[in-house]
C-alpha cells in the first residue's frame, strides 16, 4: 500500500521572500531561513502551558502595580506619593494629554491587552486540537490575532522600567526617595512581559487553528520577485496575486499587499523626514522645567547630560546621552542610508545584504529605547511636585521627542526590507538553486544546530 505523505507547508520569509517549506518542529526547535538567517518558526517547549502560566502571572504583577503607591519624594518634611497611573494624570494635568496617552497605552492598556488577547488565543488553541470551531468563532479569533500582533511593537514596560531607574539616580541626591510595593511588583511585571513576549510565536500559534494551505504554482526556491504569490504579513500564508488592493487573505482576513518597493520606500521616505524635522525642535527646546523657590529653568537634553556629568552621575549621563542623542541620530542616518541603498544598487552580493538586513534589524531593535527620556520626564513631572519649594514641570520639547522616537519606529516598520533582495536573474537562479538544496537537506532533521538556518534547538 502506497503511503501518501503530506506535503510540508510554504511559507515565504518576510525579510528576504525566499520560499521554503517548514519543516515539522519538536518542542525547543525553531526553523530559520537558509538564505538571511531570519527565524521562521518556533516551537517552545510546553507551548500551550509556559505562555498561559507567565501571562496570568503578568496580569496578578499587573494589577499589584497599579494597586499600591509606587514611589515618593520627601524634602524637608514634605512628602510627595505616587501611584503608576498617577505620572499619566498629572501629564494631563499640564496640558500634555498626548504625552499621558503615549505613556498610558505603552505601558498598562497595550500590554495588558496583549496579555490578555494572548491567553485567550493559547487557550482556544489548546481546546481547538480536540473540536472543531464555528465560522462565528473563528472569525473573532482572526480580530483578535490580527490586533494582537499590531500592538506588540508598542508594548514598551521594559523601557519604562530603565526610565524610572534613570529618574532615581537623577533624583536620589536631592532628597529621599522611597520605593513602594508597586515598585517591585513593576519590576517582576517588566520581566514577565519581556519572557512572554520572546514565547509567542505568531505563525505557530495560527498553524493550530488554520493550518497553511498549498498554493498551486508556487514551489520552494521562488521569492517575491517570482510575481505568482503575495505573503500574507500576519499570518504567512501564500495567497495568489490579488486583483485589487483590498484582497484579504484567505487564512486570516488581513489586507494583502502585493510587493511594491517604491511605495513602502516613498512612505518610510516621509515618516524619516518628519521625524526628522521634528527632532530640531526636541533639541532646542526644554524638555522640562525645574521649579525651586519660585524660579523657573529649563533644561534641554542636551543640557540634562551635561548637569548629570558635572554631578559625577557619569553612568547615567552616558544612558541619557545614548538613548536620547546617540540612538535616534544613528537610526535616522542608518535608515536614511538603507532607503538610499535600496534605491540606487540593483545588483549585490549576498554578503551586501546579509550586511545591511542586519543593521536594518538593529535600528529596528534599539529604536524605542529612545523613549526613555519621555519616561523619565513623565516621572519626574509626577513625583516632584512639592509646591513652589520644588517642582518638575513637562518641556514642549518631551511631545517633540516623543514624536521623533514614533516616526522613527514607523518608519522602519513600513519600509520592505525584501526591496535589498534585487539580484539579477542569473544571480537569483544561482542562489535559488543553493537554497533549494539547503531547504532539502534540513527538512526531515530533528535537533540540528546549524548558524546557516534551519532546524536548531531553540528554548525561549
């Protein structure tokens, strides 16, 4: 009897376009691209039980930070407390609403609802390996994934976390400060956020409800520049070339976008200009006000830095100066020369590319660690208010910093970084036919450790 054995699932990788076929994963295995290393697949060990048990653990940690007072600052005998959601109210209070938002929605509503969203999907995929879901409930599962992983890039308590150490130590030698309960459960919150964000992987939490289906003309070795297939960015699948703009994909639902260089380029194009022109104003600026004994000074970032320097805080001075000056200087240039690369050469190496995919994954890394001295200004606004003995009041500067580290973010996130994958028609057989042959060889391996893709024992 002939053993019908079933064709593994394509996927196409977002980062260079290269389809190939997935492999079947064991737990603590991850399946990586043969061609730009970039991660396909994952699968965790206990994948249904771990991402439940830490984010439950992430909402108790939630709600205990957001119960009790979170710090205070005392200066002869007067002493000022503070909860977590009272930085955000008392931004408002000083006519900064974006500011409270931007701090709010980062920090308690977007996490807690990924959170939230994530136990839901992990529990319904647990149930839907042993029944079969309606059209009605499959059709809220597609909302939710589809807003989930919208929302991940903005989930920013990490950075928050680093924003309130820095205001400590700028605060620390000018009176007492104390650190409540909700400060600690804060700092467990921040780390199981950060460990059930790395668990989840997107294409293996849809592969349990909708598992990728087989599309017709498309084979292993082909790549967006094949023009017979368009990868579904929420969910990977490969769906034919739609006939408009506004085809969903038939897995999840989500908008398709056909392969278009020139225009995710023109829109990363005018985000990086306007982040741009409003980080002229965000250095020029004050990003806040010192208040003490009735006189009022502004203090730029730039002059932040060089007080904290001037009072020893040589460690703090250098975050301040990197994450506020460094980083969003180097993301905007960097950026700005990988749009101008994608333009201009047509024709590289792959040792080109592999070189600027890599610094295009690092600006997308360190770019919202530039938030931090949004944070920290937030912070300081909401604890040092002691009347006109000493206060801290919100800069036009902070909105215009803000605005820059949002640009910057969205510019990389609109930008295809499939665009450097340009080679020409010789070249592409010739490292088609190499990565077809590299697909084939680690397709049935279980436990492979290989640095040029594939299957590789991965615990996250």
């Amino acid at each position: 009897m002939t053993e019908h054995r079933t064709p593994e699932p394509m996927i196409a990788c977002e980062e260079c376009g290269l389809v190939i076929a997935l492999p079947k994963l064991s737990d603590g295995q991850k399946a990586a691209c043969p061609r730009c290393h970039h991660t396909l697949i994952k699968q965790i060990s206990m994948p249904f039980q771990r991402p439940f048990a830490y984010g439950f653990a992430c909402l108790i940690m939630l709600v205990l930070s957001v119960s009790f007072p979170f710090m205070s600052f005392s200066v002869q005998g007067i002493t000022q407390e503070i909860t977590l959601l009272h930085a955000a109210k008392m931004l408002q209070h000083f006519e900064n609403s974006l500011l409270a938002m931007l701090l709010l929605l980062t920090v308690v509503v977007l996490p807690a609802s990924y959170i939230t969203a994530v136990l839901y999907l992990y529990r319904q995929a647990s149930r839907h390996q042993y029944s079969e879901s309606s059209s009605q409930h499959m059709r809220i599962l597609k909302r939710v994934y589809r807003g989930t992983f919208r929302i991940e890039p903005w989930i920013m308590v990490d950075v928050f976390l680093i924003g309130v150490l820095v205001s400590l130590i700028k605060i620390a030698s000018l009176a007492d400060v104390g650190l409540g309960m909700s400060f600690w459960a804060f700092c467990v919150y921040a780390m199981l956020v950060v460990k059930c964000v790395s668990m989840v992987d997107r294409t293996w939490l849809w592969q349990q409800f909708i598992p990728m289906q087989k599309l017709e003309g498309v084979k292993v070795g082909d790549t967006h520049m094949s023009d017979n297939h368009v990868s579904c960015h929420t969910c990977s699948q490969l769906n034919p070339l739609p006939a408009t703009s506004h085809t969903r994909c038939s897995r999840c639902g989500s908008t398709l976008h056909r392969y278009n260089p020139n225009q995710s380029l023109q829109r990363a194009w005018a985000l990086l200009i306007a982040s741009a022109v409003f980080y002229i104003p965000a250095n020029l600026y004050p990003i806040m006000y010192t208040v003490s004994l009735g006189n009022s000074e502004g203090s730029t970032i730039l002059g932040g830095v060089v007080l904290l320097w001037q009072f020893g805080s040589y460690p703090i001075a250098m975050v301040i100066f990197l994450a506020s000056v460094v980083i969003p200087l180097a993301k905007m240039f960097s950026l700005a020369w990988l749009y101008i690369s994608a333009q201009r050469i047509r024709d590289r190496s792959t040792t080109q590319v592999i070189q600027r995919l890599r610094l295009y994954r690092m600006t997308e890394l360190i770019g919202r660690w530039s938030m931090i001295d949004v944070f920290v200004v937030a912070i300081l606004v909401a604890l040092v208010q002691l009347h006109n003995l000493m206060a801290i009041l919100p800069g036009p500067a902070a909105l215009s910093f803000a605005v820059v580290v949002v640009f910057t973010m969205l510019s990389a996130m609109t930008f295809d970084p499939r665009a450097f994958w340009t080679l020409s028609d010789s070249q592409q057989d010739a490292n088609n036919e190499k990565c077809i042959n590299h697909n084939a060889s680690y397709q049935n391996a279980t436990h492979l450790s290989s640095p040029n893709g594939g299957v590789s024992n991965h615990d996250a």
